[in-house]
C-alpha cells in the first residue's frame, strides 16, 4: 500500500457491526454498517451465545471482502461492551482475527469514550466547546467531555440492548417497564455527573452512534437512510421526546413503518431512545448535535497519525 492509501477501522460492538474505509479526514470511501447484535443474552448469560458470534463472523467476512476491494492493508479493529462482559470473549476475538488478519482490541469503557470523542470533535469548530460527547451503544453509554482533546471520559453500563433484555418485557412497552428504565438512566447519570462535572456546563452536546442517528432519521421522516442530512443535525430535545413517546407506544409491528427506522433495530429502539432523552433531560440540554464521525474515526485517525 502507498504512504497515502487507504485505511480502514472496524468496530464489533454489542449490537451492530461497522466499517469505515477511508483516505483521511472528509474523505470517505465507505461506511458499512451491519446489525449482528453480538451482545444479545450477555446481560444474563455472562457468555456470547453461538449464533451471536455466527453472525457477526459472517458481516466480517463481507468486510473483508470490501477491504480487499479497496486494496486496505492498514487496519484497526476493536470490541466494545459485548466482548469486555463476556467470558468466552476469545472465541469470537480468536475468528475475527482469522477472518480479518488482525485481532480486534479490546477497548475499555474510557478508551472507547476518548476514541469516539476524537472521531466526532475532529470536524467541528472549538469554538462551540468544552463538548460532551455521548456514544450510546448496545451494551454500553459512553460520554467524553472537552475541547480539541477529551480531559475526562466514562463509560456507564447503560445501553439500548442491556436496557431492553432487562426492563422492556412488553410490546409496547409498559408505562411501568418506561419508568423503571428511566430511573435506572438516571441514577447512572449520578455517576457520570459526579465524576465528569465538566459535563453538567459543556454549552454543546454531541449524540453517536445507531440510536441517535437512527432518532435523527426518525425525525426527519427519512424514506433512505441518508449521512448527510444526518451529520450535524441539531436534534431538539422537543423533538427527540416527541420521537421517543411515538416509538414508545406503538407495538413493534407498527413501530417498523416509522420512515427512518431499520427493521433490525426496532425492537430496541424504544430503549435507546429512552437513553437519550435522559441524557437530555439529565444536562438540560435544548438540543443533541448529531455525528455521523464516531469511534470508527477516531481508530482510523490513530492509523492516519501514525504516516
């Protein structure tokens, strides 16, 4: 590969598989992204189930046909929340790296918050800051706070998998199960503000990831999913509640004609939803700055960097 090839990051997380390939900042060849849900009966077994692993073997080996399209041979990988709570974990790091050539880093919690806030402050104006970046995943929420660079970063427990196995029983959902959930957000969120204070004061908050996106495509009424409506879409906290009480009172067989929704992430939207407009309610925040960039671009950076 040439000194100004193509790089490429992978992230396995608890409930979606993504690729970015690209050529450096503002230069995309490819962002893929694939629902597996790795994660799923991790919150009660401690262990990834056989078909969990099955799955997402099978979205990497598409991958790494699209790596080899595009020639990548500068490739970071990593596992997030999934693989950090199970304890067969070696068996899918073990054929992912038979698959990809490279064994996926098993990223920490405050790991995963600095890459995903790099990923998403790189394009914006330092200006708007301090940042808090929040990642809300399958199995974990991340949240980042600061100007160019992160000066503080946690990750809580806290994501739209876990929240759904554990607490939505019912479709839809129960007024009960809904209250119980936001609680639980809640009292997560003590944490967050008690050891991140900056995070109650940061005058622009950034959203990540499948959730938030996928509220942002809701709002927007999207027929086809479409990235550049998406990147920096300032998400109201009046429309991400609108948003929520919708996904959250119809059944999953209504819920899946919402124009923006994937058919694959509607059974715990209504969870990640949930999370989100916690998260705003918790810092008072009159809107979410919506990024496409995430921990995929903060990886790819690291590869970009190191030229």
């Amino acid at each position: 590969m040439s000194a100004d090839g193509p790089v490429a990051a992978v992230d396995c997380g608890t409930n979606s598989t993504r690729l970015l390939v690209t050529d450096g900042p503002g230069r995309t060849r490819q962002r893929l992204m694939t629902i597996t849900r790795l994660g799923e009966g991790v919150g009660r077994t401690g262990r990834l189930q056989p078909e969990a692993i099955d799955r997402t073997l099978e979205a990497l080996r598409g991958y790494r046909k699209v790596l080899d399209d595009h020639a990548v041979t500068d490739l970071r990988a990593s596992a997030t929340s999934a693989a950090r709570d199970a304890a067969n974990r070696d068996d899918f790091l073990d054929g992912a790296e038979a698959v990809l050539g490279t064994r996926p880093e098993l990223l920490s919690g405050a790991e995963e918050a600095r890459l995903s806030f790099a990923g998403a402050v790189a394009d914006l104006d330092p200006a708007d800051g301090p940042f808090l970046v929040v990642d809300i995943g399958g199995g974990s929420t991340e949240f980042a706070v600061g100007g160019r660079e992160a000066t503080g970063a946690l990750s809580i427990d806290v994501g739209c998998v876990r929240m759904t196995e554990l607490y939505l029983h019912h479709d839809p959902p129960t007024p009960t199960e809904l209250s119980q959930l936001l609680s639980v957000v809640r009292s997560h969120l003590d944490d967050v503000a008690r050891e991140l204070p900056e995070a109650s004061t940061a005058p622009c908050l950034v959203g990540l990831a499948g959730t938030v996106t996928t509220v942002a495509a809701v709002e927007l009424g999207l027929a086809a999913y479409d990235p550049e409506r998406i990147h920096h879409f300032p998400l109201t906290r009046a429309a991400a509640e609108d948003v929520f009480r919708t996904l959250a009172t119809e059944p999953r067989a209504a819920r899946i004609h919402n124009p923006g929704l994937e058919e694959a992430r509607a059974d715990v939207i209504v969870a990640g939803a949930a999370i989100l407009v916690a998260v705003l309610r918790y810092f008072d925040a009159d809107a979410c700055l919506v990024s496409e960039a995430d921990i995929l671009d903060g990886l790819a950076a690291g590869l970009l960097g190191g030229r």
